[in-house]
C-alpha cells in the first residue's frame, strides 16, 4: 500500500465513523443531522493533519498504522456519540489536538531523529515520575494546577485557566516516557544484562545486582498501586518493563521472576486493599454479586450475549445500562450494538496494529529503536489485553481505557504520540 | 534481540486469541441464554410499548395481556388478575425485567414485528411474526381463593392435579401487584418491594426452601413400607425422649410426653400421632441410604424440569450415613433436610398417583394469533417413588391422619381427604406450619401443600394442624365445588 491509498483509506474511515453517527441519529430520531457531517470533516481535519505531518516529516514510514488507527477511533466514535453526544463532541476536540500534538512530536523529531530520546533518557525519566506523582498535588490550593480524586483513585490533574478547567490523566504521557526511558536505559545496558546470569538447570536466572532495576520497577508500579490506587497502570508499566528486559536479554528468568512478582503484589494488593479484592469478586463471580460489585461485569457480559452476531444495530441497543460505558466497557458498548461482526473487527483491527508496530521492531537495527518500537507496541498490546480481558472476564477488571476507543483525551493524545513515535521509527529504519 | 521479541509476539496473539475464543463464548456460543437470562433488562427494554401474546386461564380467564394506545400506538400490559398471580404470571417490565411465565416463555410472547434482519428474513420464508400466546393450568378460583385464604400470613399453596401434574394453584404471600412495575418509576417500586415487610417479590412457592417437618415422615414412611423394614402395624419402644446414638441431644414428641402408652407403640399410631420419637428411631433403622432412594424418586435431590429453574430440595444421603444422630433429626424432616412447597406438593401427588411421581408444569399449550395450538405440553413422568401397595397403605395411614389425628382440621364433610401436618423449626422462635395431602381418596383430583413461614401464634395453635390443615381444607372445598 502506498500513501495515495493510504490517504484513500484514511477517507474511507472516516466515512465509516460518520456512517455510523448517521444511523445511530437515524435510530434515535429518525433524521440525520448536521453531527454526521461535522464528524466527517473533523475526522478528515484530524487525520488529514496526521497524515500531512507524516508525508513531511516521516515520508518513509509505514502507510499501513494510519488507516487501522483511523478505523479503531471511528469505531470507538460512533459508539460514544451514541453513548453521550456531549462526550463525543469534547472527544472531537481532543481528537483535533491529539493530531496536533502527534504531529508536532514528528515534526520535532525530524530535526532530531528519536536518537535524542535516547540521549535524555535521564531527564525524560525525571519529567515522567513528575507526571506521575501531579495527581498527588492537594485537591484544595490556590495553585492553578490541582490534583483530583475519582472514584477512590488519585489520577487526574485539573488545570484552572480561569476561564476554563482542563483535566488530564498524566500517566497515559507518562506511560510513553516509561517505554522511552526503558528502552534506552536497556540499549544502553543491554550487554551487561544479557550476559550476566547463572544457569540453573533449564532457568537463566540473573545475577543479583543485575536484578536492581527489575526490583526499582516493582517498587516503583507498587508505588502508584498504593499512591494513586492505580490498579491498571501499575500494571501496565511493570509489564512493560518486564518483556521489555525479556526482549532486550533474551532471559527467560526475568519472565519468571517477572511473573513472579506481578503475582506476589498482586496477591498482597488483594488482601490490603478493598478497592482491589472488591475487583477480584467482581471478576470470579459477578452474577452471584449482581447487585453490587459484579454488576457492571454482568451488564457488560450481558451487552456482548444480547449483542449476539449481529448486534442490535447503532442506537438500537442498551449499553447505557453499563457503568462507564464509554471508557472501561467501550468494547461491550461496541460489541452490543454491532455485534460479534463488530467485535471480532475490533480485534483483528488491533491485531493488525500490533503486528505493523512488532514489524517495524523486527525490521530494525538499531537496538534502541528496535526496543522502543517493541515496547511501544507491547504496552498498547497488554493495554488492550487487560481492558478488554477484563470486560470478558478472562483478568480481573483494572479500569484502564482502550487505546483508541475509549473515551478520554489524555489517551487519545497519549496513544496517537505512541503511533507517531513507531511512524517515527519505521521512517528512520527505511533507509 | 529479534528472537526473544518474536517469543513475546507470539504471547501476545496468543492472548489476542484468547480474547477471541472468549468473545465467541458469549456473543455466539451464550448469546441467547445471556439474552434471555432474567436479570438481563434489555430484551423487556426493546419491548417496551411492543405487543405481547396473551397468558389465559383454561376457563379464558385473561391473566395477562397488551392493550393498545389509540394515541401513542403503543401497548401497555395489563393484569387483571393482579396479586394472586403475580408469581406465577409474573411481570414484563421494561426497567425490572420479566419474571415468572412471563420469562419463562419471552421468546413465545414476543412480537417478531420489529424489523431486525433476521426477522424479515423468517418474515419471507412465511414464519408468523404475530406474538404467540400461553395457556395456563392453574384455576382462577382456587388461584384467588388461596391468595385470600392466606390474608396476613406468610407462605405458599402448591396444587398438582396427582395424575398429569399440571399446576392448579402456585401461590405466594405476601403479593404484589405486577402492574407497580410497568412504568417508569418501576425502579423506585421494586426498591420498596424489596424493603417491605414480607418480601412480596420472593416466590415461597417454588423458589424458596424450608424445613419440610413432620410431613417428611411421608417420604420415611415410604421408604419403610417400600423396603419392608416396617409395616403399619410394627410395633417401636415408646420412650418420653429417643436418645440420639452418640450424642447427648434427645428427640422429643411436640407434647413432650409418651407416643402410646409408654411401651410401645406401632407406625400407625406414630404416624397418625405425628410422633417424632419413634420417626427418629424408624429413620436410623433405615439408614440414610434407603430414605434417599425414594426422596430422590420424589424429586430431591434432582433438578426438577420446571417452567423455571427452581432449587434443588435436599436429602444428604452421604453426610447422613455416617451420622446416625443427626439422620435421626432428619427422620421427622428438621436439621438440613430441605424442600420446597412444590416438591413437597409433588409428595403428595405420588402417593395420589399410585406411587408415581409426575413433572409439574404450568402451561398447557402455546396458541398462536389464530388460536391454533403450537406446541401442546406432554405430561411426563419421573418415574415411580413407590410400589402400588406402598402407595395404597401409605394413603389409609395419611387418611387416618385426617381422620383422628393431628390433621383432623383438613377434613371435608362428605369428602374422603388423605394429608400428613407438620410444624418445622422456623427462625427466632417462631414455627412454619405445614400440611399437605390430597382428596378425594378414591379418584385424587388435588393433591396440595400448604406451608406458612413463622407462624405468629405459638405453641399448639401454631402447628401445621391447627394453621395450615383448615386452609388445605378450604381449597379442596373449593376445587371439588367448581
């Protein structure tokens, strides 16, 4: 595929998002309105701008990420307009400045080509764990810039322009500043790493002090658990680092010790916290606590089943009665109104991402780039695994959102500079 | 470094697949039992205002139907019938749910008249898409009767007809009416149902289970005629208190003396009596394993094909054998021993029945728009609880009960009734009163259980003769005349 059918693509998409806002006003009112229009065009504007960017300022890199991405958000669209039109017009606005932001790290990035990510890893390491920590600034100071707890979590910051309040969710950006500083930390040290272990029978484990990092990563996933109840990210980033030190050595030990560990925090988690065992019940038998824990679970479940093969068409279906339709449970929000056609698009659409950013790892050779392109795509693969293994059961539900689906601004801009970044990378690499 | 990289992709469809293996399972493989599962709200939500088929009594009794709007052109449902059938009927609410018939048979009473694709493709291939409709075998009369017969009490009144096991009567009390549920403050009444005193909404009849008290001492009775271990005429030591083997607790007859004259009494006499002592020593004798047998014939134990899922009554046969004190308890139907109304309705209907029990079911036919019958439900049998012989001597002992003994309050004038009371432990003091039985003893036509939960009154008057007997013999009254 070149970039003309790229571009072609990328229309089509968007018509598809559109499409979808039409039948949904179709359903709900009988008319179609002003709103399926507006979506076309903004859809065009955002993505016209991404792939602008990309022809100037990556020109080499791959056309196959844009149109995937365009379809995912699309579908995520439609199904958020039809959740709240009011959410889906701040999502429209998000999506016009997540374009922009994308498009201004590329632009950035062609005077310095991402080495120099590689450079200031220290200093990207240090604005990251600021990010993280903004959430914990107190709720009630004159300062403009105030954190914010929902739900029990402390992971929002609230920006007061006097005007206007804007609220962010910091560690979607710090989740990539994570990814970047892993990936060069472990380029750089990635000879050390890798040779630096014992055999113990079929197991490489690693010498202690080669451990060091591994434990700082724990504690520092422990930290947000415990700090910002943060289940998800948590998570997420540990995960991240762990295969991403798997990938960098090649030893399986950090797997199993990994593992290990993920398990052990995840088992004290249960017992110390009420947030977290309140999950664990809901996820082993939401129908036998229908009433509270399990009842999002058992609606969502009850979205998908009712949903069926074809689903009850946009607009036509109830996934309102889901809590958090919109972010946590988007993809039974999908799944009831499109059915298991709709769903079984979403996941061969992801998988199709997946394996265009694994790609451009693959294809790359210099270690730093290959590292952050897989890491890159590892945590956007165990983002949609949780989320929407949570919504299906398969893990216990840690409330993160679904990379392009969800709604939420600060993941939207978040993952949009994700795929800008692996566009980055695959022009660098296709020399 | 491609290596490693390649193993975790690898991991990663992996997992991807899972996802998809797991969506499968519940947009295909459990599509439908997920739709139509009755805490799911959306299948009565895409409903709301749609026509539904009718749900009639067999005398055209109309207990449920959809009235049209002339302004809005949409259909509301009425239910004439109201609270005595609102268990049994159920509801249809767009907010709530459906339960009782109303869920049971959803797929039946829907209008296919709403344009999927699906449904105009079944429209071309000539499927009628008019809703269908159900009708029911439970009498109005007897149904409303119970209702009001109960008034203040908490409980159930099951009635099988012995012979096809066809329902004559489900009731549950306290009630409510359906038609709370309907609007669109539906949400805020079910709240309140559910924090009323009494918990209208639950269904004591064929949902909930309760100690089945001295009326066990049928099934026992059974088991013992059918092994040959005691004949009516066997004759048992009378003791003031059985002492429980190997442990310190004692068994006691409910007016705290002798069974007979202290030295020893038959089966009859401690039937017809009621009496717990010689029931504790009978069931010890017989051993878990045999009393199993033919509860588990009579429907413990199994899961019984209803018109909905109901619980399992429960005989523990296993953790009973090797607990003889506590197999005694269970003899005269208290400890873990467990049934519910219907079941117990069920009892009664086998011994009617010559010792055969029969699956209960509520709804005779499925008629279309036209009336013409669509599906015709079959009487089916669970097979045989007992030998012929065990029945017949088993209903002169139940007869003998009504006659002279404690059940004497559930006699007919005229009519020759059969029954066994009973008087469960209920909670905080209070006793659930039982009766069940069946009439006429020549030709049964009804075979009923009458349960009420904690009983107000207390001591004699609070037992399954004085509470439950006459109403059991009112609703033969009642059946019998119409």
């Amino acid at each position: 595929m070149g970039r003309t059918s790229e571009g072609a693509t990328i229309v089509a998409a968007s018509f598809l998002a559109a499409f979808g806002v039409a039948l949904v006003n179709f359903a709900q009112g009988g008319s179609v309105d002003a709103q399926t229009g507006l979506t076309f065009l903004v859809f065009l504007l955002t993505f016209g701008t991404l792939y602008a960017a990309v022809r100037a300022f990556a020109p080499r890199a791959t056309p196959l990420l844009i149109p995937p991405v365009v379809a995912l958000v699309g579908l995520g669209f439609f199904e958020i307009y039809r959740l709240s039109p009011e959410l889906a017009g701040l999502q429209r606005w998000w999506m016009v400045i997540a374009a922009g932001v994308a498009s201004v790290v590329l632009l950035l990035l062609s005077k310095a080509t991402t080495s120099v990510l590689r450079r200031y890893r220290n200093l990207i390491l240090i604005v990251t764990v600021g990010l993280l920590l903004l959430p914990n600034l107190p709720s009630g100071w004159g300062f403009p810039l105030k954190g914010l707890e929902v739900n029990g979590s402390r992971l929002w910051i609230v920006l007061d322009l006097g005007f206007t309040e804007m609220q962010f969710q910091p560690a979607e950006l710090a989740k990539l500043g994570m990814v970047i500083f892993f990936a060069a930390y472990l380029a750089d040290h990635q000879k050390a790493l890798r040779e630096a272990h014992r055999r113990i029978g079929p197991i490489r484990l690693p010498e202690p002090r080669q451990l060091i990092p591994l434990v700082l990563a724990w504690g520092g996933s422990l930290f947000i658990l415990v700090w910002q109840r943060d289940l998800g990210a948590s998570l997420l980033m540990f995960a991240g680092f762990v295969l991403l030190l798997y990938a960098a050595t090649g030893a399986t030990g950090y797997l199993v010790a990994g593992g290990l560990m993920t398990l052990t925090g995840a088992a004290a988690a249960t017992v110390l916290f009420d947030h977290v065992q309140r999950r664990i019940t809901a996820w082993i038998a939401p129908f036998e606590h229908y009433q509270d824990e399990g009842f999002q679970i058992a609606q969502g479940i009850f979205a998908l089943g009712t949903g069926s093969l074809s689903g009850a068409g946009p607009g036509l279906g109830r996934p309102d009665l889901i809590p958090n339709a919109s972010t946590d449970f988007i993809f039974a929000a999908v799944g009831e109104e499109i059915g298991f056609a709709g769903t079984v698009a979403v996941l061969a659409i992801y998988a199709l991402v997946v394996s265009v950013g694994l790609g451009i790892s693959f294809r790359s050779r210099d270690t730093f780039r290959k590292l952050l392109a897989a890491g890159l795509t590892f945590v956007m693969a165990v983002q949609v695994f949780l989320i929407i293994g949570g919504v299906l059961r398969i893990v216990p539900l840690t409330g993160i959102t679904l990379p392009f689906m969800s709604y939420g601004g600060s993941a939207l801009v978040g993952n949009m500079v994700l795929i800008a970044l692996l566009l980055r990378i695959s022009h660098e690499e296709a020399a | 470094m491609n290596g490693p990289i390649r193993r975790v992709a690898l991991g990663v469809f992996f997992c991807m697949s899972l996802l998809l293996v797991a969506v499968t399972w519940y947009q295909v493989v459990r599509a439908d039992e997920l739709r139509d599962d009755p805490r799911n709200p959306r299948p009565a939500l895409s409903e709301r205002g749609k026509e539904r088929g009718l749900i009639v009594a067999m005398d055209g009794t109309v207990l449920a139907r959809s009235v049209e709007d002339p302004e809005t052109r949409s259909f509301v449902r009425e239910y004439p019938e109201g609270q005595a059938f609102a268990h049994l009927v159920g509801y249809s609410s767009f907010l709530i749910g459906n339960s009782g018939l109303e869920a049971a048979y959803a797929g039946d009473l829907r209008s296919r008249r709403d344009l999927t694709i699906s449904d105009l493709v079944a429209a071309i291939l000539g499927t009628d898409l008019r809703p269908k409709s159900i009708e029911v075998t439970a009498d109005p009369e007897l149904q409303r009767a119970a209702q009001s017969i109960l008034g203040g009490n908490r409980g159930a009144v099951v009635a099988l007809d012995p012979s096809t096991g066809a329902v004559l009567a489900s009731v549950s009390n306290p009630s409510f009416d359906p038609e709370l549920l309907l609007g669109d403050d539906a949400a805020n009444q079910w709240e309140m149902l559910l924090t009323e005193d009494g918990e209208p909404t639950r269904d004591r009849a064929t949902l909930e289970l309760y100690a089945p008290g001295s009326t066990f001492k049928t099934v026992v009775s059974a088991a013992a005629l059918d092994t040959g271990t005691a004949g009516p005429g066997s004759t048992f030591d009378d003791p003031v208190e059985f002492q429980l083997p190997g442990s310190d607790a004692t068994i006691s007859n409910a007016w705290r003396g002798t069974c007979n004259d202290g030295n020893s009494a038959t089966m009859l006499q401690a039937f017809v009596r009621s009496c717990n002592t010689i029931f504790a020593d009978l069931a010890i004798q017989l051993g878990a394993a045999d009393i199993g047998i033919t509860a588990e014939a009579l429907g413990f134990n199994q899961d019984i094909e209803y018109e909905w899922e109901v619980p399992e009554s429960v005989w523990n046969t296993a953790e009973l054998a090797n607990d003889p004190a506590a197999l005694g308890q269970s003899g005269i139907g208290e400890r873990d021993v467990r049934a519910t109304p219907l079941q117990m309705a069920m009892v009664a209907a086998a011994v009617a029945n010559d010792g055969v029990a029969v699956r209960p079911y509520a709804v005779r036919r499925i008629f279309d728009a036209d009336g013409e019958t669509v599906e015709e439900t079959e009487v089916s049998e669970l097979g045989r609880a007992m030998t012929s012989e065990t029945a017949v001597t088993l209903t002169q002992m139940m007869e003998r009960v009504v006659t002279e003994g404690t059940g004497t309050r559930a006699a007919v004038p005229g009519v020759r009734v059969a029954g066994k009371t009973g008087t469960a432990t209920g909670t905080g003091g209070f006793s659930n009163p039982w009766f069940i039985g069946f009439a006429p003893v020549d030709d049964p036509s009804i075979a009923i259980a009458v349960f009420i939960e904690g009983s107000a009154a207390s001591g004699e008057s609070a037992g399954g003769g004085s509470v439950a007997a006459p109403i059991a013999s009112e609703l033969i009254q009642v059946w019998l005349a119409s």
